[in-house]
C-alpha cells in the first residue's frame, strides 16, 4: 500500500482546501490560527500591568499566595516591607515553632490511616499487599491528596514550598510499585525533617531510604552485580549536577582544585561510585536472608565491593570499615563547590527566577560550602535567598505552575474541604476529579516519573496544555460540591461581604479581585469582569444574587449565581494570577 | 524549490514584541506567505525516553556479533529457538524481538525502515538521559543554549508552507517537548476530548444559539489575555488552540481499516494525531509523543519468562505503530499515510553487557524507526558497527555509525521539502540522504539565517 510519489506531496492551496477531508462539524472556527502572518497592527504594546504590593508578592513566592486575612497579618509585623519581610521570614524559617491545628485537624479524619505509620508498619501492611493495588498504594494515595490540605491550610507555608522543592530535587516517583507503599516515610522522615537543616544529612537520609534504594535501584547493587543507576543520578542530579558533568572522557584530564579534588564529574566516576554504594541495600526478604524482611535498611557487607575507589581525583583506601566508602563520597559532594553552585542555582531558580544572577548564587553557594556541615545550613541559605535584594525585587519572572495555581486559588476563595482518597467506586468523588485533571495538567504531585523532578523553568509552564488545562481545572474548581454544598462558598462570602444595594457587578469584582489577586489589575482587565457580571446592569445597579434560572432576553438575569462563580473562576485564570 | 532564500525580516509576535532568550541571538525566519504550493506532509516525532534497549527489540542471529552477543547477555539474549526466539528479518543477520510481531509486519511489507547504530555526533559523549535528550531535541549536540527546538526552526524556515494553519504542531503532551521549544505554533494537548473549556457551568461556557447576545466565558477568558500583558501570546494561543479543538469530537472517532490500537495512554494519543490529521481543516504539519519507562536497569525481563517487562513495552510499541499505519493507510483520498512520516528515536542505547540486576545500563548506539507510505521500508539501513570488544564504544557499548540528524535531515528535504538544514541543524553539514524516505533531494542550505530577532512574549 505504499505510495510512490516523487516528490513531497504538493498541493495548491485551492486544491488543498477543496479536497479537504473533515468529519462533518469538525472543522475550526475560521479565523483562528496558531501560524498567521504576523503584523505590526495585531502586536499589542505591552500595559503597565501593576506591580502587586509587596505583601502580595512575598507571600505568593516563598508560600502559595494569602488567605484571607494572611496580607494584614504581614503588614502588622513591622513598620515598613523590609520589617515584615524579615520577621516573615524568621518565622517562616522555624515552621515548628507555628502551630498547624487546622491541617492536624484535617489529616486527623478517618480517611488518612497511612500518615502516623512508621516504616516498618508501612512494609507489613501495603508492601506486603501484592493483591490489593487500592491497599497497597494507600499511603500514595492519600499523600497525593495530603499535598493539596497541606499546602491550601498550613501555615508553615514555605515549608511546604521546600519540601515540594526537595522532593522534585530528590524525586522519587509516588507511585512506584515498590516505592509507593513506603512513601509516607520517604515524606515524613527523610525529606521534611531536613529541608532546613543539612544537605550532607540529607544526602545520607535519601541515600539510605527504601523508597530511594528501590526508585534507582541501588538495593540489588552489589559487588558482583552493580547497578550504577543510583551513582549516576547522584552525581547529575542530587549533587554536582550535570552543568558539571565532563562526559566519557579519561578522569584524570579533568582539573583538580587546589586540594586534588576533580572540578566535574566522568563517567568513571559514576562506575566508582556505584561500587562504593554497593551492599546498601533493604531488608526485603532477599533469597539470601529470606527472614529479612522488614523494608528497613541494611548494609551488607558481603555484597559490598571492599578494593579501592577513586572518585573525583582522589584515592579512597581498599577495606574501609562499613558504609565508609558511600558515606566519604557523600562527605566528598557535600563539601564540593560544584555542588553548592548547582544547589544554590536550583533553589533560587524557585523562588526568583529562571536565570538568578552570578553575583547571589556564587555567594549564597559559598555560604552553602562554608556551612556543609552545619545542622542549620539549610536555614541558613534558604535565609540567606530570600532576604537578598533579588528575591525582594523580582516580580513575574515565573509562573505558577499548576498546583501553584490550584492551590492559591483553593486559598484565596478560602475553599472548605479537605482532599482525602475515596474508596467508593459508585461515584467520582471531586478528589478523584482533582487528581485526575491535575494529571492533565502535567503536574500532579509526586507524579513526575523519573528522577529529576518536575521542570522548573517558566516556558514549560505556559504550553498551551498546560494553560488549558489549568484553566480547565479551575473552572471545576468553582463547581466542586461536596454533601450538596459548593467547597467555595462564592455566593455566601459575596453576600456576607456585600449588603444587597451594593452589589453591583463593579463592587462585586472589585471584592474578589481583592481577595484573589490582593490588587487591582489594569483598568481593562477589570472592565472585562465587569462586563461579565454585570452584562446589561446599569453601573450602579445591584444584581439579585438570588436566582439562577433562564432569562435569554435579560442577561443580568440569567443564571445569576452561576455567572458570579465563572467570573470568579476567570480572576483565577487571568495572567495577573499566574506570576509569582 | 532549489536555491530558496531566507528573508531576513524580523518577526514580531504576540503582544510583547520581539524578544530575546538568555544565550543569546537567534535567527530569523522566512516571511509566512508561501513561496512555492504547499507541502502537506507529516512529520511524526515518537521519542522513547529512557534509552530503549534495541539490541533487544532487534538482535543479531548469526555470525560472530551472535557470539558476542550471547555471552554478553546470558539471561537477556533473544534464543534463536523455540516459541520465544527472535524472528529474523529475511536478508539479514538479524531478528526481531518476538513480542514485536506487529512491527515486523510492517517491515516485511515495506513500510517500517530501521536505522542501525544512531545516535548523537559531534560532540562530548553522554550517558545521561536528560543530557542527550535535550541536546538531540534542540538539535546542537554539545550546546544547550540555543533557546529553540529543531522543529520549531523548521516550521519558522519552511517557505512551502501556508501564511495561515490552525494549528501546525500539535503535542500529546501537558508541555510542549524540547523540540519545539520556543515555538508559537504548537499546541500541546495531552487528551483530545479533555482539551476544551467546558469545565464552568453549562449557561455561560458555550456560544448558545438561543442566546446570541452572550459572550462566553471562553471569550472572556481570551480577552483577559489580551489586553497588553506580558504572557498574553500564551494564553492567546492556548485560547485558539482549544478553539480549533473544540468541534471535534473525540469520544465518536472511529479507527478505519480495522486498526486497533493499544488500549494505553500510547495508544489513545495515537489515535489523537491520527484524528488531527484526517481533520485536514486544522493544517497538521509536526506531531509530537512520548513513550517511557525505557529505562530497564533491573528486571528488563527475558523472552518467554513470566515476567517480560521488555516484551510487553515491545508488544505496546508494535501494536501501537500498527495501527496507526492501519488507520491511516485507506483508498483515494483516506490514503493519510502517504503523506504521514513517523520517525522512533531514543536518547541512546543499552550497554551489551547485562548487569546483574537482570537489567541494562546506559549504552550509546541506537535503533531508529521510519514509518510511513512514503517510506523505503523493508531494509536495514546504517552500518552495524559489530560487538567485538574492539568494535565496541569503550569496550561496552554499540557504536555510533548514523548521526540522528542524518536520518531526520532526509525527511526534512525529502518529505517536508524543507533544505534549510544550517537554520535547523546548526553546524550540521555534509547532507547525504540514505535512501529511508521517497522524495526528491533539494540543495541543503548550509548557511545560519543572520540577523538575530526571533521569538515571542517570551520574557
């Protein structure tokens, strides 16, 4: 059936679009196109898009964006934005000293089983479970929805920020068969105590956990079978980075620093270091140690490649005493510069912009290096990134990404429910719809299937599947009911906000343009609510907010409630939104 | 078609004028209006993340690379007997994965060409995946700094397209891939029937007849980025794009000719490109698709046992490929496939020697696909480099005889009529087609397009 045509098929383009084959209906709107001749007149100039206050801008860059009542609280802790800035962020810095009453409250209902169990528990009961998918994946499963009551009602706001950042640097896929079940350990006892304490203790704490030894492998790396897979991703992803990787090449050409530790990584070093891991393994029942069998970690000696490695430049002895060799090319990438630079580049990169400059990585990362062993070293450079001149004045060179929109919107409409796993097959719960559309949305958490984590960089974030997506969800998101109520209230908070003669469709936007933005957008963008509340009102006339029914022939009239909640859904959708 | 030029008009796009990635400079494109009749062909970009192991999708069955191959891989090798064993490619010292039936089948009716030995030249090798993939994606190996994808350039440069295309590139993705990085033509749609704004209530999501005055919300939603922000070419083609999307229906199509597909995410989205091409209104030019979890260190599972995991990815890949063939392959005007191309590559490949987690570590040669009507199926094109120790990429690893831009460059000038290889290709030269696909060669044109505006709201 193969044609023989001579040439690229060329048709006319009278010929094309005669000839074109369509189903019927399905064609494209005319007019619309992604590849049109572009002239000077369809080239907007650019507005003077306001800047938010800045209470709006550091709350929407180190957390998910206020609640309501979070802006005031911030302007109340100093006398001008630098105060409140460094007061916010002392407090921000020591998470556990706030207390989180509503999440423990909401993670407290019956339906999270999984959070409190410890590892051990964690193994015995899901596992062990090969029959059972729903049981097995439990703790991902209510981890997936977890995120979203963590990051909507905590007020360790930045800790959730850093432990999304530290689980996409560490990333382990959440629904890994193996590393699935185990994961509410990965989150709770690896991964959120350290990301404000110390890299190096972090590096060891990720390098010893089942999920990690089962996500890259490591726990079938042994001395007569090795399994580089782990080596490699540590040096590329978890330390120096690839920015420092030299490729196939000899390692004695790369240069040393001035202590004969290499500047980059090669792949003999990711051969060396995989031996160096090898015998770090997971009490999981092994054919060798069949009543081993408890997920917890272990070293075994006998699998464990004891002759001499040499990474990054320099020698490490042969039959070194246990898990020395893995802990001395931890110590060995902790303390290196490379490793800082990667690091620091990376965290600044979430919280300012996609090319931080020189001058506040390399020394931030300094600090990093001069503090490799410090308990706080974290707190330290995370301090250090957010009270810099950049973070403070950097404004809209990210975007949110979808669950950082999703999220903020949860917040600013102050949405009431709590995301739980639902067993009922019957019915599609609204967390089962928010999971999926977030997988839509190419961001769902936990859900970035290889090692590297999610992407960070803001041209990823603004495809149009993303976008759509997003908005998408969004829109769903004001629809969502649960026990026959909407989970946000938008009706209710506009009438408790506004007494019947001043609901205009103007005072009605400008309320939640407030509450959702925490600023007013340029002039054009709030009359294009406006005119979609109000429709045919007169600017000073009320809307009766209570109906929603048919009126073709009056608009102002027609399903009134449901166009309050689309014209709320849209400030949640509008560009202004998505800067960060 | 000899000898086209590139003009040197800047562009100026969206709403925030020209602007300039970080790394610097990037070329200018041709004007829009068509300079010669249009091309309407498809180029189809499959990329299989995670390095897929071809020495076991394709084997060799004889001769000294068998013997090599054999004690490399005890546990992994395709047997040459029994109900599991490689089935061979007639002419060649060669066999096909048995699991992969519904692939051989398309090679033995010519339309399937496979590539031996490809991959990333010209610079450093890599094993990393993220490395690789990147640096073939933007098409400069060694450099990642370009700020553009090889198929973004490719629909800038092309002079045998249209002015105005719906939708050009189209993504089964959330994001766009690295390929069409920085490109305002493509939209990136992961579900068919998912990507339309009819999430809000009924009464204000759609254009109702019965109530002309309205405007949609959908409406609103474009305005909103329209009115002079900085990302408003994003959302404005995000807008259009779900626009152009939203009279198909997606839940009623209907494979033609029998075509199954697989039923996966693989499978729906290829039946996703299938539908938007037979949708000739929306001007398909560029698909793009991911199919992962190539990445086998442990248990990449062995032919006949019960645990396959290799065989049942395969498996998953042939039926897939076979029916979208299928689909698109009707009489008269339902013959898609002559003018669709699909292209299968993978960052690279696995080493020779299994580990002993029963899987395979990274390698460097490659397998690449070539589907399609227009294809000279049938043929094993490339040099098999052979597994001798000597032969082998540092003891370990297949070599690399074929550049991938090689493989790709011919479907640029052959099927896309596009020779514009310097703008998409920079420092690619040499152009030397292979005979994979039908099609006439034009004179590449080697130079960089000069002047430096090129981009969008993209700040």
């Amino acid at each position: 059936m193969a044609a023989s045509s001579p040439g690229p098929v060329s048709i006319g383009r009278r010929n094309l679009l005669g000839s074109l084959s369509a189903p019927p209906g399905s064609a494209p709107p005319p007019g619309v196109a992604l590849r049109k001749p572009n002239t000077a007149a369809t080239a907007k100039a650019p507005s003077a898009s306001p800047t938010p206050p800045f209470a709006v801008r550091a709350l929407s860059k180190m957390g998910f964006g206020p609640r309501p009542g979070d802006l005031a609280a911030f302007n109340a802790l100093g006398a001008n934005d630098d105060a409140r800035h460094a007061a916010y962020v002392e407090q921000q810095l020591f998470p556990d000293a706030l207390t989180d009453t509503e999440v423990d409250a909401r993670l407290g209902i019956p339906a999270y089983q999984t959070l409190g169990k410890s590892l051990v528990q964690l193994w015995a009961d899901h596992e062990g479970d090969t029959d059972n998918w729903l049981v097995r994946m439990r703790p991902i499963r209510e981890l997936d929805c977890a995120a979203f009551v963590r990051a909507c009602h905590s007020k360790r706001q930045l800790k959730e920020v850093l432990a999304d950042f530290w689980h996409n640097h560490f990333n382990v896929f959440g629904w890994d068969w193996e590393a699935g079940p185990v994961f509410v350990h990965y989150d709770r006892d690896v991964i959120r105590p350290n990301l404000l304490g110390n890299f190096r203790t972090m590096l060891e704490s990720v390098a010893s956990s089942t999920a990690m030894l089962y996500m890259l492998d490591n726990q079938s790396s042994t001395v007569s079978g090795p399994n580089e897979n782990y080596a490699r991703e540590l040096l590329e992803l978890h330390t120096l980075g690839a920015e420092n990787y030299k490729g196939v090449i000899d390692p004695t050409s790369v240069p040393t620093d001035g202590n004969g530790v290499a500047i980059g990584y090669v792949d003999n070093d990711v051969y060396e270091v995989t031996r160096a891991f090898t015998g770090w393994s997971v009490k999981n029942g092994h054919w060798q140690y069949p009543a081993e069998n408890d997920g917890t970690f272990v070293y075994r000696s006998v699998w464990h490649d004891r002759f001499g490695k040499f990474v990054l430049g320099k020698l490490f002895a042969a039959n070194q005493p246990d898990l020395k060799d893995g802990r001395d090319v931890l110590d060995r990438l902790a303390a290196h510069p490379g490793t800082a630079r990667f690091v620091v580049r990376k965290l600044c990169r979430r919280l300012i912009g996609d090319a931080p400059s020189d001058a506040l990585v390399n020394s931030v990362a300094a600090l990093f290096q001069s503090q490799w062993q410090a308990p706080d070293q974290l707190r330290q450079v995370t301090r250090a990134i957010l009270l810099s001149d950049d973070f403070k004045n950097t404004w809209g060179d990210k975007v949110r990404r979808p669950f950082e929109t999703v999220v903020a919107f949860l917040r600013a409409t102050a949405a009431d429910y709590t995301w739980q796993p639902d067993d009922n097959d019957a019915q599609w719960a609204i967390s089962e719809e928010l999971s999926y559309r977030m997988e839509l949305t190419g961001h769902r958490p936990h859900y970035w299937p290889a090692p590297n984590g999610y992407p960070d960089a803001k041209s990823r974030w603004l495809s149009t599947g993303t976008l759509a997506m997003t908005w998408k969800l969004v829109s769903r998101l004001v629809e969502f009911q649960n026990a026959g109520s909407f989970i946000i209230n938008v009706l209710g908070q506009t009438q408790a906000a506004l007494t019947a003669p001043n609901r205009t469709a103007a005072k009605i936007v400008d309320y939640w343009l407030d509450r959702i933005l925490g600023y007013q957008p340029d002039a054009t963008q709030r009359d294009e609510l406006i005119a979609m509340l109000g429709q045919n009102a007169g600017a000073a006339e009320a809307l009766d907010l209570s109906t929603d029914s048919w009126n073709g022939g009056n608009l102002k009239l027609h399903y009134t409630q449901s166009r309050l909640r689309t014209t709320v859904s849209l400030i949640g959708m509008m560009p202004e939104f998505m800067k960060r | 078609m000899n000898g086209s030029r590139i003009s040197r008009r800047g562009l100026l796009k969206g709403s925030a004028g020209a602007a300039l990635l970080a790394g610097g400079a990037r070329p200018a494109y041709a004007a829009f209006d068509a300079t010669s009749a249009d091309n309407t062909d498809v180029l189809v970009l499959l990329y299989l993340r995670g390095a897929m192991d071809g020495l076991a999708l394709l084997a060799p069955i004889s001769g000294a690379d068998r013997t090599a191959y054999e004690l490399a891989r005890p546990e992994l090798a395709l047997p040459l007997n029994g109900t599991d064993s490689a089935v061979p490619l007639p002419g060649t010292a060669f066999g096909m994965h048995q699991r992969a039936g519904l692939l051989r089948d398309l090679y033995l009716s010519n339309h399937l060409a496979i590539v031996h030995a490809a991959g990333l030249m010209g610079a450093t090798p890599t094993r990393s995946h993220f490395d690789a993939q990147l640096t073939m994606e933007l098409g400069t190996p060694g450099q990642q700094s370009i700020g553009s994808g090889w198929l973004t350039r490719h629909l800038e440069s092309a002079t045998n397209l249209p002015a105005t295309i719906p939708i050009p590139a189209a993504c089964a993705s959330a994001s766009a891939p690295a390929s069409l990085l920085a490109s305002t033509q493509a939209a990136s749609m992961p579900s068919g029937s998912e990507f339309r704004l009819n999430g809000w209530h009924w009464s204000w999501d759609d254009a109702d007849p019965n109530v002309p005055t309205m405007t949609p919300a959908a409406t609103r939603l474009k305005n909103l980025w329209s009115h002079g922000d900085a990302l408003d070419g994003h959302g404005q083609r995000a807008s259009d794009a779900l626009a152009i999307i939203r009279p198909m229906d997606f839940g009623a199509y209907a494979p033609a000719n029998g075509a199954v597909y697989p039923n996966s995410g693989f499978g729906a989205q290829l039946r996703m490109i299938a539908q938007l091409i037979k949708n000739e209104a929306v001007g398909l030019r560029i698909a793009t698709l991911d199919l992962g979890g190539w990445d086998t260190h442990e248990s990449e599972g062995t032919p006949g046992a019960s645990w396959n995991y290799f065989g049942n990815k395969v498996e998953e890949l042939a039926q897939g490929l076979n029916a979208f063939y299928t689909d698109l392959a009707g009489a008269g005007g339902a013959n898609y496939i002559s003018r669709v191309n699909l292209v299968a590559i993978s960052e690279f490949g696995r080493r020779l020697k299994e580990n002993q987690s029963g899987g395979t570590d990274h390698g460097h040669g490659n397998l690449m696909l070539a589907l399609g009507g227009a294809v000279n199926g049938g043929t094993l094109y490339g040099t098999f480099p052979g597994l001798a120790q000597e032969q082998l990429f540092e003891y370990e690893d297949l070599a690399i005889t074929t550049d991938y831009r090689r493989v790709l460059s011919e479907a640029l000038i052959r099927r896309m009529g596009n020779p514009n290889l310097g703008a998409i290709f920079p420092g690619y030269a040499g152009y030397s087609p292979m005979g994979i696909f039908q099609g006439t060669d034009l004179t590449p044109i080697y130079q960089a397009p000069q002047n430096a505006v090129f981009g969008d709201g993209f700040e």
